[in-house]
C-alpha cells in the first residue's frame, strides 16, 4: 500500500499535463493542485483556480482565498489542519464556471480521489459551485449552511464563497459563521 503522500503526488503527475477536458485548450499556464497536510480535520474544496493560483500554482493565493485563509488563521486553534483543493485544477476562461463536463472529467481525476486518500473529518466546500459539484443532491447553498450533510460517509458542511464577502462585505460574518459552525462539529466529532 503506497503511503498518502505517494498516491497523492500520483494524482498530481497523472494531471500535470492532462488534456481530459476543454480546460487544457484555454491557455493554461499551471495545473493547480491541493496542498496541506495529508491527514486533515478539514478537507476545504472551492470552484476552480483564479488568475492568482494559476500563475503561482497554488489554491487559494488570491484576494478571495487570502480572505479565506486569514479567516481559518483567525478562528481556527494553531493545532486544527487542513487540506485544500478545487473542483477543477485548471482556470477557466475569464473565470467563469467550470462546465458540468470539465467538472464531471476533472473531479473523477483529481478531487473525489483526493478525498479518499486524504480521508479528511470534515469535507467543507466553499461556495455554491463546489457545493453542487460534490454533492449535486444538496439543497441550494443559502438554505444547505449550518447543516452537516454526508458525501460518501464523510461530513460536508458548505460555506459561503470568500469571493461572494469581497462583494458584500457584511456577507463575512456569515462566513466566519460557517468556519465556526465547522470547528464545532470537529470538536462535538473529536470528543465523542
Ligand atoms: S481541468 Fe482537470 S480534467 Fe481538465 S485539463 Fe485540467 S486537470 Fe485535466
């Protein structure tokens, strides 16, 4: 049995040069993979890479991921860890949504995989896209928050997209309200 590291640096070989989907044809410069640590509380997945991921080749370097990250710093205990990925690992043209084939393609490749061999606590996806995309049976984001719902046996909890509180400012605290309401159900699962 290869180690956790081994099957996740597969996955990303496999997809380093991959040409599956019409992503590959639209001027890509970077593959973004998931990073963090390999034995996750929170397994956290967004839409897709945006013009700052694409060029550094990282998830969630952005305005919107730099928003998310400084909320998990703010709110998370130093000991919580975390994983994260998109639902595609390639930008789509002018950061429209990824279609339901290149999601289709990209997850089967990339992050359905990754979940299993990461095999967080707590899957949280961030926005409606990524929220739909892994479990297409969920309500709609606004009416799916604060609810832990289940992808294959695994806890999801869905949060609002850091983007969506770029445009709404006020719309941060909801966010936050659903790290937090996150980092409850960790602790309530951890103590049982
Ligand atoms: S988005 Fe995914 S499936 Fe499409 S080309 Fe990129 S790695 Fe391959």
């Amino acid at each position: 049995m290869l180690s956790r590291n081994k099957q996740l640096l597969n996955v990303q070989k496999n997809m380093q040069n991959c040409t599956q989907c019409p992503l590959a044809t639209c001027g890509r410069t970077n593959v973004v993979h998931g990073e963090g640590d390999i034995n996750p509380d929170f397994f956290l997945i967004g839409e897709a890479p945006g013009a700052a991921e694409e060029i550094e080749g990282r998830p969630f370097v952005g305005r919107s991921g730099q928003l998310l990250r400084a909320i998990l710093l703010k709110l998370l205990p130093p000991e919580t860890t975390y994983y994260i990925s998109n639902t595609v690992k390639c930008r789509p043209p002018k950061n429209r949504n990824p279609t339901r084939k290149e999601k289709t393609i990209c997850t089967m490749l990339g992050i359905f995989k990754e979940i299993e061999i990461v095999n967080p606590r707590i899957i949280i996806t961030v926005g409606a896209v990524a929220l739909s995309t892994v479990l297409p049976s969920a309500p709609p984001l606004l009416k799916a928050r604060e609810i832990m719902h289940l992808y294959k046996g695994f806890p999801l909890i869905p949060a609002l997209h850091p983007a969506y509180c770029l445009r709404f400012p006020s719309k941060k605290k909801e966010l936050e309200q659903d790290i937090l309401f996150a980092l409850k159900s960790l602790q309530e699962m951890k103590s049982e």
